[in-house]
C-alpha cells in the first residue's frame, strides 16, 4: 500500500530537544542578573573599602596618643633630671667652687625654659587640650622656679645679704609644689580621662608620674639656709657662736594616745581625729638653739606624707619639744615606715643621731 511507503517525519524519543527560542524577554532577563551581582559586588567593595579607611584612621589616631604620652614621658623624665642636679647641687654635692655652682644652675635654667618651649610645640589630638595646657603651666612654673634660684643663688652665697636671698630661694620652692600639684591633679586626670573616651587606657604606655620638688622641708628658710650653705668650699655658711653645736632625737610621742615610738617594733596608731607627733630633741651643745626644724615622712615614694615643724628653742644641755599635726590621711591596716629627721644647726657636725626612723600601723 502506498501509505506504507510514505516517510514519518514525526520526532522520536531519541530525537535531540529543540533550543529554547531566543529574543528579547530571554535577554532582558540575563541583563537584570549580570547588574544586581555587579550592583553586589560593588557595595561590598564600598563597605571593605569604609572598613579599611576606618581602620586605617584608628590606627593613626592610636599613634598620635601613644606618640604625645611618649612625648610627655620624655619631656617628665628630662624635668625630673634636672630636678635630681639642682637639689644635689644647693645640697653641696661635689664640692664645687661658686662660680661653678653657678654656672650649672644656669645650665638647668636654660634646659628648664627650652622644656617650656618643646611642650608648648607638642602636637596632639584636639582631646588632650586640656591636659596639655596643664602640662605647659606646670612646666612654667619649674621653669620661673628654677630661674629665681638661678638669679639669687650667688648672694645667697656670698657675705652680705644672704639672708633675704635664701628667704627668697625658699619662696621660689612654691613654684616647685605648684608645679607638682597641677601634674598630678591636672595634667594626669586629664589625660586618663580622654585615653579612656578614646577606649585606649589599656593601649597606650604608662603615664608617667613626677615631682621636682624632693620634700617639703626646702619651704622652710632655716633649712634652705643650712643646705645652700654648703654648696662650696668658699660659702659663707653660718658656724654658729664659739663652742659645741650639735642637737639630737631624744623621743618621738604619738598624741592623743601619749604612747612612744620605739625603733625596730611595730607601733599601732588609731586614726582619731586630731593625730599628732611630739618630737623631742636634746640640745647636746654648749650653746643655745632656736628655730630647728624637723621633719616626718610615713612611707615613700610618691605617695609619701610629709611633715614639718620646729623646735622654738632649747637651752644648753635641756630638751624641747615639735609638736607636729598629721595632716593627711596615710593608709590604714599596713606597717608603714616613719623617719624623723632634724635638721643641723648652724656649727653642728656629728648627725649621726639627728634621725630615727620606726614602723607604724595605723587603725581605723
């Protein structure tokens, strides 16, 4: 039969698929993709980009604070430097003639006014503003301190008029305390405060602690007088009337509870609230004595307390009495080192027994 031979030109199973048909719906579509993943892409460059500009902008800024405290640590440890020269050289160390003396004095008076001049110049973050004013003045003040010295150091050592400048050196010795007042309640404070809003207290080096002034003894004129007097060979110091100078620490009494501090025992000291020491000396001299000062210091370091007081006066061979108030509150519960030390009247040369020191506890 004829349709027996007609070809069947229907697909089979095996027959490959027709391509799917292709236009404009089919393009649109891949358009569409191809710019949501550039779309993609690019705002995670954008946001890695923020991320790393950010961190990069942290990290300069964590530099710019480490990089001033380093500053302020290297301009503190220059400061505290010429501290430790000055008062050696008022106190006589070296033996050195006057005009040396004064030659080095002027040497600290330069480096103290070119310290003034690097801090003012110290680049910093718009946060430490504040601490760094307070660095300049307590630097200032150092620095005018360091200059009044400088200015009166050579009457001061000479025959005539010694007296008014030695009572002038003394006042030049607030301009010390001053300067450590406002470093330790100013321009520290400070600085913590904004390292910690910067949440980088625990980042940055240690603020560095400093005080020019040694002790405040140096206030008193009697004993600036007896400490400069020795600043040279050729110094006009004081040796007092003919005979034998010398005092010596006869007791020291804790009042209100009238008990006596006894060297290489711990003395227990409740904290009532009017403390005070009554010191004893001894005249051991042939001469009478008047104005001698004397000195307490419980614990060490920066956070030592210091008092002063004197003695009116104290005939040959008889005894007389500091009586000297605690003015600050030490800490409680902890054995803390006392020393009393008396200063040398004029002439006086055997100290060996101008000092005893002793354990204390106070008690709350």
């Amino acid at each position: 039969m004829s349709f027996l031979d007609e070809r069947d030109d229907r697909p089979t199973r095996s027959s490959p698929r027709r391509p799917p048909p292709t236009g404009p719906s089919s393009d649109r579509q891949t358009l569409v993709v191809r710019r949501i993943v550039a779309i993609v892409i690019g705002a995670l460059l954008v946001i890695l980009a923020i991320f790393l500009i950010r961190g990069c902008l942290d990290s300069r800024e964590q530099r710019s604070y480490e990089e001033y405290v380093q500053e302020v640590s290297s301009l503190l440890a220059e400061s505290d430097q010429q501290s430790d020269g000055l008062f050696q050289l008022l106190e006589g160390s070296g033996g050195q003639s006057e005009v040396d003396v004064q030659n080095n004095v002027n040497g600290f008076r330069v480096a103290a006014e070119q310290l003034v001049d690097r801090a003012r110049d110290t680049e910093r973050p718009d946060d430490l503003d504040a601490a760094q004013e307070s660095l300049v003045e307590a630097l200032q003040f150092r620095s005018d301190g360091v200059s009044g010295i400088a200015s009166r150091l050579p009457t001061a050592l000479a025959d005539e008029g010694s007296g008014d400048a030695v009572d002038q050196i003394a006042a030049q010795m607030q301009n010390f305390l001053t300067s450590d007042v406002i470093y330790s309640q100013r321009v520290i404070p400070n600085l913590e405060g904004a390292l910690r809003r910067q949440d980088l207290r625990g980042q940055v080096g240690d603020i560095p602690e400093s005080r020019f002034l040694p002790d405040i003894d140096w206030l008193q004129p009697a004993i600036v007088a007896a400490r400069v007097g020795g600043t040279s060979g050729n110094s006009s110091q004081e040796t007092g009337a003919p005979g034998l100078h010398g005092t010596g620490l006869d007791e020291v009494t804790v009042e209100p509870a009238g008990e006596a501090l006894i060297e290489g025992a711990t003395t227990e000291i409740p904290l009532a609230d009017e403390v005070s020491f009554e010191v004893t000396i001894a005249n051991q001299g042939e001469n009478e004595e008047s104005d001698v000062p004397v000195g307490i210091t419980i614990g060490s370091g920066r956070d030592a307390i210091e008092l002063a007081g004197d003695v009116d006066s104290v005939a040959e061979g008889e005894t007389g009495t500091a009586t000297i108030p605690l003015t600050e509150t030490p800490p409680s519960g902890e054995e803390l080192e006392l020393t009393v030390t008396i200063e040398p009247v004029a002439g006086e040369e055997m100290l060996d027994n101008n000092e005893g020191t002793f354990t204390v506890s106070f008690t709350s």
